[in-house]
C-alpha cells in the first residue's frame, strides 16, 4: 500500500480495496472513526489525508482478519470484508 492506494467515498464512510496474502479484502473506515481522530469538522481532504497517514494501522486491521489476530483501537473499528 502507499500514497496511491485509491479511497473511494461512500455516503460519509470510506473504502479500501487492499490484497492479502492470499485473499482480496474491502476495508471500509466509518464516519465515527474519523470524527474521533481528526475531528467532525475535518474536511474531506483532511479524512483521506489521515487514511494514507495510517495506512500501517488498516493493514494491521487486515492482517488481524487473516490471522484470527486481535486489532487495537481505532483499528478494530474498521470493517474488513473477504471478497470472493
């Protein structure tokens, strides 16, 4: 993953399409989230700015989905899906 990972918007969320190991996964960053950490005034561009800063911690979000691990918050706020 790096600063050219596409986000895509959905209503106030948003989402990552990020390869695994050996599986495809969504990612989806709820609104709640990024009101907690950058603030419910942050702008679009500041959200996205904060996703692509953290870019380690969903990672680690996804990597706790493979392994049957444990993410910490605000990680495991996070919705990681397993595409088929």
């Amino acid at each position: 993953m790096s600063e050219d990972t596409p986000i895509e918007r959905r209503g106030d969320d948003f989402v990552l399409h990020l390869d695994g190991a050996d599986r495809r996964y969504r990612v989806t960053v709820p609104r709640q989230v990024l009101d907690d950490e950058v603030g419910e005034t942050a702008s679009e561009a500041d959200r996205r700015a904060w996703i692509h800063g953290n870019l380690d911690g969903v990672l680690g979000a996804v990597t706790a989905r493979e392994t049957g691990g444990f993410a910490k918050e605000p990680w495991s706020r996070l919705m990681v899906e397993e595409l088929p």
